[in-house]
C-alpha cells in the first residue's frame, strides 16, 4: 500500500513536514520515495528509489523551501521500482500522489498518447496529472479537472493533487476504499493516508461523494 503526505502552511517548513510523515508510514512497506514542493511558485520534484534515507540525502544537497507539497512512499503494482516510475508524477503544473490501481490506465494513456501528452513512466497514477492537467489548459478549475479526472477512472483509489496555479491549496479525492484523512493545524493543515502520520489538532476522515481541498485557514469538504 502506498502512502501519501500532504501539509499547507505558513511557512517554509513543506519539506520537514512531509518527511516525517513519510517516516512514519515507512512500516508499510516501499520501493522508492518522492516529494513535491512549491518554490517561488514553481513546481520542485525530487524522488528517489530504494529507502527514504536516499531521498533525504538528495534534499540534503537540494532543500526544497515552500509552505505546501506532498509526498510520498511507492509499493510498485505498474511499473518496476525505479526513480522515474517514483511518484509525485507531474504534467505541466500539476504534481499527483496517489494509493491504488487504475484499472483502465492503458485505455486512458493510449488515448492520452493520441493527443499528444508526453509520459515519463511505466505507471498507471501518471494518467491522472495528464488528466487533470489537460482539463485545467481547457479552462476547468482544479476542482472541476480533479472530479473530472476520477470520474473516467475504474479501480479504487486516493489522491492528492497540487497545482502551480492553485498555489494555496491541496485537494483530495477518492474512489472506493483507499483511506485518506486530514488534519486540522493552527494556520496550518495536513492531508495522509493513515491517521498515525497526521500532526493534527482535528482529524476529518474523507469520505467517497465528497471533493475535498486543504487550505491554509482550514481544511474545507463539499458535496460532489
């Protein structure tokens, strides 16, 4: 099972956070690691296969500073454990993390491909930033291109998706029943796959139906 982290806040702090939240989800079992960060507003990704202690050195050499990123830990179903098939994957300003399977993914990259969109990866979570990301260059808001995009997906899962032109917020969906959770901060908010990993002063359990969005203030759920 693959694990997610996600924190929005106000200060550059992103990075620390999200690694240890991925430390604590290490008992699940991995393959590779990755975290996304906004810098200065642009999308910075650095991921690594093998244990999360690589993917510390290199951010050791290359700190990201930002207040909101996610991160993640890969158990591999699509794709063999390599650095390129680690997540976040990321198309044009959309970076996606995401838990399950995508059961229809070849369907979905074939025709992807058709249009032109460029892969970097051998996994099925990749079709996702494509989906998301070709809806928002059609005007969609990121809400709109998220729903979109999990609304043509079969299989169960989760993700967390953030977006250079949505730089304040995170936003979670999901089909079936992959967990995912988020925790309430003080100017600060926190998405996971498990309750354990959260620093939280609340905890809000997302249920399938509902778009979510954690924002700095708070963390915000509505109905489809």
């Amino acid at each position: 099972m693959c694990g997610i982290v996600g924190y929005v806040g106000h200060s550059d702090r992103a990075q620390d956070v999200i690694l240890d939240g991925l430390r604590r989800l290490e008992y699940r079992g991995y393959d590779s690691a990755g975290i996304a960060v906004l810098v200065d507003g642009k999308l910075r990704v650095i991921r690594a296969q093998g244990k999360l202690v690589n993917l510390e050195g290199v951010l050791r050499e290359v700190p990201l500073a930002g207040s909101i990123g996610i991160g993640h830990t890969r158990w591999a179903t699509h794709g063999k454990p390599s650095e390129r098939n680690a997540h976040p994957h990321v198309a044009g300003s959309v970076a996606v993390i995401g838990n399950g399977i995508v059961e229809n993914f070849r369907e979905l990259r074939d025709e992807l491909e058709a249009n032109g969109c460029v892969f970097k990866s051998d996994t099925d979570t990749e079709v996702i930033s494509h989906l998301v990301y070709e809806a928002r260059k059609r005007g969609a808001t990121l809400k709109e291109a998220v729903r979109g995009a999990l609304g043509r997906l079969e299989g169960s899962c989760a993700i967390a998706v953030i977006d250079e032109s949505s730089p304040g917020e995170i936003l979670i969906s999901k089909n079936g029943g992959n967990p995912i959770v988020v925790g309430h901060g003080k100017g600060e908010n926190f998405v996971a796959s498990d309750i354990a990993t959260l620093h939280k002063e609340g905890v809000e359990r997302y249920k399938e139906g509902k778009k979510a969005f954690a924002e700095k203030r708070k963390p915000v759920f509505k109905g489809r």
